[in-house]
C-alpha cells in the first residue's frame, strides 16, 4: 500500500500542473525565441543598403570624372571614368591640402584625449562618490543637453576673444578636456552597474580615488571609453562651424573647411572643380569609415544596458 501511494503522488502532482496546450518540447515558459531572417528580410535590407549606398557612390562616381564630364556637368551615378590621378592633382591645387590633414589629425586626437580623460573621471565621480547633492547636480549637467549649441556660439565666441585664443587651435580643442553631459552620462550608466565591491575591497587595501580609477576602474572602462572617442572623433574630424569661426589663417584650417575653399581655385565663369571637391569628400570620410569598422566591437561592448561588459 505504501510503495503504491508514493508512485501516485508523483503522477497526481503532474496532473495537478498540466502543460500548456501549445508548448513545444526543450522551451522553457521564459525562453526567447531566435529570429530567423526570411527571403523578405533579406530583400528589404538589400534595398535600404543600397539607398544608403547610392550617395557614397555617386560621391566616387564625381570623384573619378574627369574635367570635361564636370564642365559639361555629365555625371552619372555609377563610375564610367576612373581618373585616379584626381587624388594625386587634389595634393597640387593652391591650397596646402597635405596641411589640411594634419590640421584636421591634430584638433580630432587632442580632442579625444580630452574627451576620454575627463569623461571617465566626472562619469565615474558621478557614479561612487558620496557627496550632498550628487543627483540634483547630475540632472544640471544632463539639462545642458537640451541648450541648443546656436544660444552658446556668440557668449563663447566673447570669451575665448577675450583669452586671445582666436586665430587658434585652443578654442576647438580645450573645450573637450571639460567632458560633456551625453559622455558623462554614457560613463555613469557603465560605471553604476559594475559591483560596487570592487572599489570596497581597494579602499580596504588602501587606495584612494585615483588608484581605484587607474587600477581597477580604467582598465573595465575601455569598451566604453573608446566608444566615446570614436563619437568625438566623428564630431571633431568633420566639424565645419567651429573652425569657422575660430580660425582665420589659411594654414591653420582643417579638411573640413579646406574643401569649401578648393570651389575657390575655379576662374571666373568656370564650374568649380567638382572632382576634386569630391577626392577632398572621401578623404574626409574614408578614415571615418575605418574607425567605425575598427571600433564597431567596443560600441557593442559598451552595452549601457547590461553594463557588464567590462566585467568579461
């Protein structure tokens, strides 16, 4: 009687829990089911790539013409001419277009230097210091992304004027050792989900704020820290406005504004050298390219979301 009561318990207590009419064997109630691309997935990425695509490639199609196809203003949308001497002659113009670049090298790395040491350190003060009014001091900062650039422009302007820093590289590339508030807050997310224990147990062996930072935070740091270096990279690299207002000699000017000045080098009733506007484009947006596709795993690592993946 016994050895028959404990096999019908088992048996009554998976009648009581009957499952569902549509489970599938092997999936949990909490499973997430994988998504399979179909033939029309494919289709519709295929199409929205190649809008996308269409004006990169127009830009190489100018970029290859030659000078009678820009006179005549026959461009077409895929290359016909391939004139690869237009990346050599763009180096030959009146403008000091190798200067340029290097202009353009030094304002976009000073700038993600500044960046990526201020970021972390405010983002990660933000997030383990105790301090009275830590949070209502965080929501300023954060407040400061809704003050549209065009109300600031003329008040900096005033003062960088003034620190006689016009006519210099100090106003475009000072600005970013102060952080600002979208970084701070990408850093802070990051920061505020990585186990709290970590900074305990340094404080127990003895370090202070900037040890904890250099040794044990900096290091889980880097997927986001790099993420927020290729965001100012892409800013800084192809900024038009700031080194529009702030510099006026020639040699001075970044790529982004030494494009503008090659529609110049045209004569009088002639159509701007457009194929060679065009070379100054994709010399602009190449390296872009390059650093998205090297750095494309530290923007998946950053994952402000789960916040652990510095702890991997």
């Amino acid at each position: 009687m016994a050895g028959l009561l404990t096999s019908t318990a088992p048996q009554r207590q998976k009648d009581a829990n009957p499952a569902p009419r549509n489970a599938r064997p092997g999936r949990g109630p909490g499973t997430v089911r994988a998504f399979r691309a179909t033939p029309f997935t494919y289709a519709t990425l295929i199409v929205v790539a190649a809008v996308l695509t269409a004006p990169l490639v127009f830009v190489a199609s100018i970029a290859l013409s030659s000078d009678a196809t820009v006179n005549t203003n026959s461009f077409t949308l895929f290359p016909t001419q391939f004139h690869w001497e237009n990346f050599s002659r763009v180096f030959s113009t009146e403008l000091p277009m190798g200067r340029f670049l290097i202009n353009s090298a030094i304002i976009s790395l000073c700038s993600v230097a500044g960046q990526m040491l201020s970021s972390g350190l405010v983002g990660y003060a933000f997030a383990r210091l105790r301090a009275p009014g830590k949070n209502a001091l965080f929501l300023i900062v954060i407040a400061t992304m809704m003050i549209p650039t065009q109300i600031t422009m003329i008040p900096q302007f005033i003062l960088f004027r003034d620190l006689g820093w016009v006519n210099t590289y100090l106003p475009l590339i000072i600005p970013n050792f102060f952080s600002n508030a979208f970084n701070v807050f990408l850093v802070r997310q990051f920061v505020s989900r990585l186990p709290s224990q970590l900074d305990e147990a340094a404080m127990v062996d003895g370090l202070g704020f900037f040890g904890i930072y250099r040794r044990i935070m900096l290091p889980m740091l880097w997927p986001v820290l790099i993420a927020i270096g290729i965001f100012t990279l892409t800013h800084t690299w192809g900024d038009f406005m700031g080194p529009l207002i702030y510099l006026n000699d020639e040699s001075k000017m970044p790529l982004s504004l030494g494009i503008q000045y090659i529609t110049s080098t045209s004569g009088a009733g002639q159509a701007p050298p457009w194929n060679l506007v065009m070379v100054g484009s994709v010399l602009l947006a190449v390296p872009m390219i390059i650093v998205y596709y090297l750095g494309q795993k530290y923007l998946y690592e950053m994952d402000i979301s789960g916040g652990s993946a510095g702890v991997k």
